[in-house]
C-alpha cells in the first residue's frame, strides 16, 4: 500500500510567509486602520472573515463529473468531497478525504474503504456507501473520466461506511484518479431533484456550500457549519470572481479589494513580487500547453508534415515573448521537468528551419499550404498563436488565426472540428493521465485523432504495472514514439504562482492548481 501511494510523486515543500504588522490607538484626528491591514498574528487558526479570490475564467458549470474545464474545477472543488485527496505542499501526492482507512488486496484487485463517521451532504443526507457507488457509476455514465473506472468489475456496499471496489486487473494510479477533485461523491437525491444534471446546483458535502452563481460575475459560497472536518473550515464565506484582464487583477489586489489571484501572468509575477502587502507564491506547475495537430485529414495526416511544425517551432524565443522566459520548455513530451515519469527526450531543443523544408519536401508539400489555427480567450495563447503564425512562415505555411468565445472552442476540440489549435492541460499527477486519455486510441480527450497500437499497448501496460521503474521504462517508450509521430508540439510547463494578500493564512499553492486547501485558509487582519 505505501508503495502504490509512494508512486504519486516527489514533494515540493511549500512555505507560506507571514508577516506581522501593529495596531495603535486612534483619536478622532488620527487615521483609522484600513480594516484590511494584517494585525499581529497569533499564529493560531482565527475562525471567520470572508475571503474574495479570484481566476482567469468563469466556470462554465457545475457539475463535477461532466466538467473539463480547468476554472469550472477551481469553482467546484470546494463544493464537494473525494474519497481521496492531494497532500497539500505535494506534487501528487495523497491522503485520505472520505476515506478514513483502507486496504488494497496483495493482487491490487480488490480496495476496500472505510468511511469517516458523521458526514453530511449539504442539504443534511447522510453520505453512505450507497452515495460512492452511485457517483463512480455515474462518473462512468457522464463519460468524461470513464476510462479511469473502465476496469471496475462490481462495486460493493456490504454496510453504510464500507465500499468495496473490484478491478478486473490492477490499475497502478487508482488512488491517484479517486482523488482527482472532480472525481466528487454526489447526492443521488439532489441530482434526481435536478433532471439528472448539477449544472447550477449543489450535490456536495464539502466546506463550503453554494449560495449563488451568477455567471460572468461571482460565485458566493458559504461554510457549511455541519462539515465532518471538526473545526473546518475557519472562513464564514468564500467569493469567487473572474477577471480576464491582468490589469484589472493586479489593481483589485493592490489596492486590497481581493484577497487571492489564483494564477498569475509571468508578467504579473515580476509585478507583484515587488509589493510588500502581497506574497507571491511560485511553483513548479502540472500546466502544460501545446499546439494541437488534427491527425485525421488534410496535410497533418502526414507525420512528415507534423514533424516539421514541430521541428520549425522555436518553443525558447515562444517562452521569452509570451511567458517573459519563465516556462520550462517541453523539448520532447508533456511531462515536465522534476517528475519521476519525465523521459528526458531533447528531440525538439532547437528550431531547424532547413531540416523543417525538407521534411515538407518529403511529404510532397515543397510549396507549403494555408491552415487555420483555433485558439481560446486564453490570452497567452492569443499571444502563442501569433508567434506560431510567424514562425512558419518560413517554411510556406501561411496559418490563418481564429480567436473563438472558449464555449464555442473547447466544444470545437471536442467534436475533432479544427486543423490546429494551442491549448493546455492542468492538473495531471500521474503519467497515466497525461497520457492515456489524450494519446490512447479514441479516448475521450485524444481530440488529435492520434492512433497507434503500440502506443495502446504500451499505455495498457503502464496502468497495470505497479513497480515505478518498470513503468518509466514504459512510459519512456510511449512517449518517444508519441513525440516522434508529433500529433501535438509540446511547448512549455508552467509556473504556477498564486498572489496573496498578507494576512491571509493556509493557502496552498498546489502544483496542481487545486484550491482544496482552502478547508485550511484563514484571516487574521
């Protein structure tokens, strides 16, 4: 058991700052403190205050098992509880949430769960056994994460607080999906109540519970005062906003009107590091971005033509423009620097034009072609995607950019309707799921069309294999055949830095992006 939980990653140590300030008297002509200036801290947890953070994008709904996108997650996650859950300060790794003790047969088989005692879903149900099985077969029914259950044989709920989970065989990152936070245990009782869908309701037993959303302008939630965590969560209320525009952001926070920006610009990083109210928090990140290559038609059909794209892509000057040099650049496939699985490939260090036009040659493009390049609201991919447009020029592909509403985008991947696209990916932990779903033969999210059957098999074999070095040599081969065949042009991994207001304690700045931890913030000011 420690050993499968030993595979989910290397620990970042994360420290959060805390400063102390001082309180004097005040007469009528004196200067009354701002309210939002930090007291002198204790140190000890302060229950109550209100805190406002704020993210790039709105959520899109809330639904956690039908959900992909990356703000809809932030949004969510602390609406509602997983078996399992992320270490804070850690790169992956996990701890029980739900779950309060378990054990895994010696064959990886068989997991058995026991429940803490006492928990409570928003609307005062119980959370028993019952719920788990139904929320997992409902994850599968939703489709989105179904190929991380798709090896569940039987489920069984022998009392209130056990779950037994059957696999057909092992699956070596199963802890790891049970605690990916959309992964969510609901309320039957409260989806039924909602045609079968939680796209703006509350299902969940989490820290805090919903009291609004209005779309394109906040969401208010409240501490739930029945949670089963004793004592948690400290805050009263917890607002969330989007704000697209940097300039915006970095205004709101500096002059004290937010609290938190959960992820910030490179440029803002530069920013707001100089603010002695602020503590900026940066860390190795699991956000990945890259130039999507449908694999299923037209000249991308040909691997020649996606090897030169990506042989053309100059991803050093890319990171300078628009990441101010602050990304690690991805020179062979999508898993970063510093994780255990990263394969080390340098196939992509350096553009090489010449080497770029004659792979085109090869392929019978010597002339080049025109192609359409769908991007986001994103705008560092805004940005990306008029650097690519220059770089290929070079070698006779004239891109044509298309800026689309991210609705309208993000359901265009989905339906495989674009040629190119620059996008990203938040929030893996372990190599299974930066690879199976995207690269495996018609998976849910291989939006590429990608298809290879070694590929498959490789990918196969690594989520059944439980010995850690066994499984890099797998995912070694896996992804040198992937970055060979380029059905994406990895970029970069991010930073992942939050901004936060001194006084605002607990926060952790997850690589993942998770904001779970805010169970654990509290204010003293």
């Amino acid at each position: 058991m420690k050993r499968l939980v030993g595979l989910f990653g290397v620990v970042l140590l994360l420290l959060l700052a805390a400063c102390s300030g001082n309180q004097g008297s005040t007469s009528e002509n004196e200067e009354k403190p701002n309210p939002n200036d930090q007291l002198e801290s204790t140190g000890e947890p302060i229950e109550g205050g209100k805190l406002t953070i704020v993210d790039l994008n709105d959520a899109q709904g809330l639904d956690p098992h039908s959900e992909t996108n990356a703000q809809s997650m932030h949004y969510i996650e602390n609406m509602y509880n997983t078996l399992f859950k992320y270490k804070e300060g850690t790169y992956g790794e996990i701890e029980g949430d739900l779950v309060e003790e378990y054990e895994i047969s010696e064959d990886g088989k068989v997991y058995t769960f026991t429940l803490h005692e006492g928990v409570k879903f928003h609307n005062g149900d119980d959370l028993t056994s019952k719920d788990v099985k139904y929320s997992i077969e409902r994850i599968v029914e939703q489709l989105v994460r179904a190929p991380q259950f798709e090896d569940v044989e039987s489920i069984e709920t022998p009392d209130d607080k056990t779950v037994i989970v059957n696999l057909k065989k092992p699956v070596a990152p199963f802890l790891t999906f049970l605690a990916y936070p959309m992964n969510a245990i609901v309320n039957q009782t409260v989806v039924e109540e909602n045609g079968g869908k939680l796209d703006n309701a509350d299902a969940g037993s989490g820290p805090f519970q919903l009291v609004h959303w209005k779309k394109d302008q906040e969401m208010v939630l409240d501490k739930f005062t029945d949670y089963f965590k004793e004592g948690l969560p400290y805050l009263d209320q917890v607002t969330w906003k989007a704000v697209p525009d940097e300039t915006s952001r970095t205004t709101a926070i500096r002059n004290k009107e937010i609290d938190i920006i959960l992820q910030l610009s490179p440029k803002d990083i530069q920013l707001l590091s100089k603010s002695e109210d602020l503590t900026v928090e940066p860390v190795t990140g699991t956000y990945w971005e890259y130039i999507g290559l449908n694999v299923t038609a037209g000249p991308l059909k040909e691997k020649a033509v996606r090897q030169a794209i990506a042989t053309a892509i100059d991803r050093e000057a890319m990171n300078k423009s628009v990441k101010f040099g602050q990304a690690t650049i991805l020179t062979g496939g999508p898993i970063p620097e510093g994780h255990w699985a990263d394969a080390k490939l340098d196939t992509y260090s350096k553009s090489d034009i010449e080497k770029a036009k004659s792979l085109l040659k090869e392929a019978g493009y010597e002339d080049g072609f025109n192609i359409t390049l769908k991007v986001g609201q994103n705008k560092a991919q805004v940005d990306a995607a008029q650097v690519v447009k220059q770089q290929l020029q070079p070698i006779g592909i004239d891109v044509e950019i298309l800026q689309q509403e991210d609705s309208i985008f993000f359901d265009a991947l989905g339906k495989k309707d674009f040629e190119m696209s620059i996008v990203g990916w938040v929030g893996f932990v372990d190599p299974d799921e930066f690879l199976y779903n995207i690269f495996h033969t018609e998976e849910v999210w291989n939006q590429q069309g990608y298809s290879n059957p070694e590929v498959d098999r490789l990918l196969e074999e690594g989520r059944e294999t439980a010995d850690q070095d066994e499984r890099f040599e797998i995912y070694k081969k896996a992804q040198s055949i992937i970055v060979d065949e380029a059905p994406m042009v990895f970029l970069y991994a991010n930073q992942h830095a939050s901004a936060i207001q001194k006084g605002v304690h607990g926060f952790d700045v997850n690589p993942t992006v998770s904001t779970k931890s805010l169970e654990n913030t509290w204010i003293d000011r």
